[in-house]
C-alpha cells in the first residue's frame, strides 16, 4: 500500500482498507482488486479490457479532483499506465511503475518517463542473465520465419491473447500476413479497435469474417499457448498439411519450448532496461515489487542501489514520517 495526502492506495492488489486501488493494466496478475461495481484507478483502456475480458463491471475512480495523481503511460501494452504521486507534507515525489517496457512496441505507446525520489518498481525480470534483444531484430525474425514456413504449411502461433497476440498481428500485418485469431484475441482486439489501434485480421469461429475460404489457404494462426498442444495434430487432420508452430515471449530467453520455433518478443524490460529506466527517474530510494522483488533488489544494490524489496517489514517505517505519525 501506498500513503499519500491522506489517502492510501493499493497498487495492483487487492488491499482490504485501501481508499484507492491502481490498476496499472489490464493482465490478470494485476486485476485482483477489480470487483463488479468497484471504482478503480486505471486508463480507459484498462477499465474498458478489465469489463469486457475478464467480465469484472468496475467503475472508473475519477482521479481529476486529486492533482496531485497522474498516470504515466508504461509502454507494457494497451492503456498500461505507471502512477505518479506528490505527497504535499512530505514533498516528495513517488512513482510506481506496474509492468513497463523500455521499447517501443507496436502496439502500444512509448513510454513516459518522469523523474522521482522515491520508485516502486516492478520486478519481473530480476537478474543480468537475462538480455532481450532489439525489438526490431526479434519482430523482423518473426517475418521472415513466418514467410518461409506459410510457403510449406501453415504456421501456428501461441501468444498471450491480451498484449502480446495484438503487439504479433501488427507485426505480421507490416509484412502483409493478415493472421486468423481465436476467439478470445478477437474479443481483446475489438477493445484495442475502440481505442484507436487498429488491427487486420480473421477470426476463427462463426459468424466473423470469412475464416472458412482463409482456412484452405496456408494460414497464419494466432491462438492462446494453451491450446497450442492439440491444435497442430487437429489442423494436419483437417487440412492434411504440415502446421509449423512457434512462441512470442520473452520466457523464449530462458526456456525451451517444443516449438519449432520460438521468439524472445518481451513486452516487459529486462534487467539493464530495469537500470536504464531507474537511472532516468533518478530516485534516491528505489523499492522492489511482484514475486521476484528479494532477488531483483540484492542484484540493484551490487551495482550500488539504496533498495530493498516493497513488501519488506521495514518498508512501513520508510514510507511513513513517523514526526507526524502520517504516511510519508
Ligand atoms: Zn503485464
């Protein structure tokens, strides 16, 4: 929990209590405390994904009123946002950063990067051993992977239907692939329509689209990971072709997946993004958050980093001015 002004606010978590809750976006891992009728500090974006994908009817907290709150954009995927706080008593300026990414994606907006004293930061990928590629080098990868494989067969893709399958269709859409999705990226591209990004594609159920004559060609499919396993034996019986299968995530920097192909495309930073991105806030203080928070912040302070992990006992007695018995 955050404390500022008099208020507290959950980040990205289901906090009993909390006067606030930030959604930074729309990920399942980050929605807990999205509950139907429940006010929630999140973009449009966010509010309208969470409603309509996970089914939760919230209600947007208006955060107009509360000058000193602003949303940042995170760059992680549509309507993702950091938060910006200026506690008044304390002077001091506190942003959390939720799942952020240093590159640009393509589909979804830069990165806005302010300067703090004190940064809450995500912790996802918590060490050096881990270094993404160009963004650039991976989506052209995909491209030319794509293209020769569809001249042999069909080329299936597993990708996470929210961020990562839209951020894989604009990729292929700049080398003129239109791919055909499932039902549930279908869902999660409508919302990214009506939020200006605009996707070409087919969906691969009745009544969408014209998916059965896109079906006898050698097509691009997108589909959730999970259903990747089944789905290739389905399609050579009904199609009697070869099905090619690759992965979009940057878990393809630490695992093997049993693909034929896999591609390190990360809508988070890595570790020396991580750097690059703390070095920019410029904060005196920087807290750890999420599961590898111990493990992210013993590798920050070797290179020099007054941090500790968020959730750490002591994060309390930082956070509060103890003079005024007040949060910061
Ligand atoms: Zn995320």
């Amino acid at each position: 929990m955050l404390y500022a002004n008099g208020y507290s606010i959950s980040l990205d978590r289901r906090e009993p209590g909390a006067d606030i809750d930030f959604i930074s976006h729309a990920h399942t891992d980050h929605t807990s405390a999205a509950r139907n009728n429940k006010s929630v500090l999140a973009s449009r974006q966010t509010v309208d994904l969470v409603r309509g994908i996970h089914g939760k009817n919230v209600k947007h907290y208006d955060s107009s009123r509360h000058g000193w709150i602003s949303l940042l954009n995170a760059g992680h995927m549509l309507g993702s946002k950091q938060i910006r706080v200026d506690d008044y008593e304390s002077g001091k300026r506190i942003i959390y950063s939720g799942d952020y990414q240093m590159q640009q994606s393509i589909a979804s907006e830069r990165i806005e990067i302010d300067r703090a004293d004190t940064l809450i930061i995500d912790s996802t990928y918590p060490g050096p051993e881990v270094i993404f590629d160009d963004k650039e080098t991976v989506e052209d990868g995909i491209r030319k992977w794509t293209s020769a494989m569809q001249k042999h067969g069909i080329v299936l893709f597993g990708a996470y239907a929210m961020g990562k399958a839209q951020e894989l269709i604009a990729i292929l859409n700049a080398a003129g692939i239109t791919p055909v999705v499932s039902k549930k990226i279908n869902d999660v591209n409508s919302i990214y329509a009506e939020h200006g990004v605009k996707l070409d594609y087919v969906s691969a159920y009745k009544g969408i689209g014209d998916h059965e004559e896109e079906l006898k060609r050698n097509f691009v499919g997108i589909v959730e990971n999970h259903n990747l396993g089944a789905l290739p034996y389905l399609l050579t019986n009904a199609y009697g072709k070869r099905v090619f299968t690759a992965v979009a995530t940057g878990f393809a920097k630490e695992f093997q997946f049993p693909t034929d192909a896999q591609f390190p495309l990360s809508d988070h930073a890595d570790f020396w993004q991580a750097v690059d991105y703390i070095d920019a806030v410029g904060p005196g203080k920087v807290y750890t958050y999420g599961k590898s928070a111990g493990e992210f912040a013993a590798n920050l302070k070797k290179l020099g980093y007054d941090t500790q992990p968020f959730n750490a006992p002591k994060e309390r007695a930082v956070l509060y001015n103890y003079n005024q018995n007040k949060p910061f």
